[in-house]
C-alpha cells in the first residue's frame, strides 16, 4: 500500500525570500502516526532518464551531468551510498510508476521554479519507493564551465535537487538582497540554499560543510558515526519552547556553520555531523523568509525574539552528544 508524498518546490529563481544563517532539514513524512526521515534503505538507487533534451543540452549531456551530481554526493567521506542509471525512458517525471525518472518538463506556468523532487513512499515502512525530478524546460540552460549568460547552471541546480531525491531539506544558510522583481543571491554557504545564483554563475557546484553534515546525518557509516558528535537541547522564551527557531553551530576552528530548525512546540532541535571540539551556538527566527519552504504548515512557528547566544562554549564529543544545552530568547 503505497501513496505520493506532495510535490516539493525545490529551488526557485526569484521567490521572494530573505534568509540568514542556519542550516539544513531533513525531510520527513507520518508513517503510522510517528514523523520518519524520508531516506532509502535499498540501494543503489535506480533512476532513469528521459530521452528527451533543450536548446544546449543534449540527452547524452544531461545523462552525463546527473551521473556527476549523484556522484558528488556518494564522494561525501564516511557516507554510504550509491546509485545506478537504469536507462533512458521516454516515460516522464511525476507519474507515480514505481520507476524514478529525471527529465525536463515544459512548465511555464511555475515561473519560478527551477527545478522540482517529489516522492512515493511506503505508507507501512516509509520506505521511499521513487523520487521523479524534473527540471523546467521552460528555462534556458547551460553546461559551460564557466557558466553562459542568461542560462543557468544545470549541474549546481541537479545537485540540488538530487540533495532532495536523498531526502535533505532547504538550508537557510545564505543572503540575499531585494531587487525589482524579486531576490538575488548575494552568497550562499550551502548547495540546499532554496534560491538558485543568478543566470550565468557556477557557484552551486561545490558542496559546502552545511550539506557533508545534512547528508552524513542521513548515511554515515556506523565507524563514521564514532568520528563525529552532535548537540542536543531547547530554545526557550520566559521559560517556554519556541518553534521553529534557527539554531546554528559555528566552529570557531575551522569557521564551518552548520545547524538546524526547532521543530516542536517545546523547543527541541537536534544538530548532528559535527567535528569534536568547541562549537559557538545561536538562535534566531525565521522572519525574513519564506516559511513554507522549511515548515509544515502545521508547526506554530515563532518569529518573535531577538538572535541569542548560548551562554557558554558548546564542546562537541567524540561520537556523542552534547545534551541540555538551552539557548534563552527574548521577545523583540
């Protein structure tokens, strides 16, 4: 017995959104009334590939740029993971076969999306059974190395959107500035920012620390595991949970920044794939953004409080947590 997950808006050229720091999701579905991380536990993962390019993209180079994406993310250190092309299809994404397919699909009437992942999972297991991605053909895209005007890069947006197919969610780990029309992306220290570079650049082919952590939480091979650490604990405000709040560990050795969300009403996050070793803690709310792209919109999301510090250093154990760590906020 199985169903389809929601088509996920993941990567959009101009939406109106305003991030500062914080890092990746994990996405998750209700299997059996308990939230589950969206993974996969039969691998390799078999895709296909529609036999069908663009202007500038060939089938044969759009094969070749997917096989790279895949392959950048099961290079991550310490991770297991591993996929398989199974063939081209003239079969196209979002039919819910069973069969995962990557392609481009003319959608002009999503103007804003780039690109897009969706899911059928196992109701019982909450297993994933298959991930379609498309890529809108609507856009003009390049494959240049250095990047061509007024196209945009197909391999950083097929990392991103393969960064989904393994079940990451956004990283609000960026900065924009508004302009006419919409946002454009100052800096972005993760490749799972929601909010492409602008036509042109080739600044989303490198995965960032933020991404290596969201990924090895996912697949990191048990003696990987023993090499890391995590930090468990609450946001509070006057003694109660805060929802929704950015938590953001940044390690004053080696400058990497990578965190998470609270994701219930009593203020609980956990922050996994972390280096041993001192890690400087901050809180702050998610009130330049889109919330939807991070949030069920069940979660009461609280916007209202000034960024706050832990109040000490933060050391991050060797394959163990560092627990009851609290973050006190104030209202604005």
């Amino acid at each position: 017995m199985r169903r389809s997950a929601s088509i996920l808006v993941c990567l959009a050229c101009i939406a109106a959104f305003a991030p500062g720091l914080d890092a990746y999701l994990k996405l998750g579905t209700r299997v059996s009334g308990r939230t589950v991380s969206l993974e996969w536990k039969q691998f390799p993962i078999r895709y296909f590939v529609m036999n069908r390019g663009v202007p500038g993209v060939t089938p044969n180079q759009f094969l070749n740029t997917i096989i790279h994406a895949f392959s950048v993310w099961e290079s991550v250190e310490g991770v297991s993971l591993s996929s398989q092309f199974a063939g081209f299809t003239s079969a196209a994404p979002l039919d819910d076969d069973s069969v995962s397919v990557v392609g481009f699909v003319n959608r002009p009437d999503l103007d804003r999306v780039l690109g897009s992942t969706s899911f059928t999972i196992d109701v019982v297991t909450g297993e994933v059974v298959e991930s379609d991605i498309f890529f809108n053909a609507n856009f003009q895209w390049s494959l240049a190395d250095t990047g061509e005007a007024d196209r945009f890069d197909l391999e950083s947006i097929a990392l991103h959107e393969i960064g989904h197919l393994h079940g990451l969610g956004h990283s609000a780990l960026g900065e924009t500035e508004l302009r006419a029309g919409g946002r454009r992306v100052l800096s972005a220290e993760a490749v799972m920012f929601p909010i492409a570079f602008s036509a042109g650049t080739t600044l989303g082919r490198t995965l960032r620390a933020d991404d290596i952590a969201g990924i090895r939480d996912l697949y990191a091979t048990d003696a990987f595991r023993q090499t890391t650490g995590s930090i468990s604990g609450r946001v509070t405000k006057n003694g109660v949970g805060v929802a929704g709040a950015h938590v953001v560990a940044f390690n004053p050795a080696n400058g990497k920044l990578v965190g998470g969300f609270t994701l219930s009403d009593d203020g609980s996050f956990v922050i996994a794939g972390l280096d041993p070793g001192p890690q400087v803690l901050r809180a702050e709310p998610l009130d330049d953004a889109d919330i939807d792209s991070f949030f069920d919109p069940s979660l009461n999301v609280d916007v209202n409080f000034k960024p706050a510090f832990s109040t000490r250093l933060v050391v991050v154990p060797r394959g163990g947590t560092a627990r009851n760590v609290e973050i006190n906020v104030v209202a604005k």
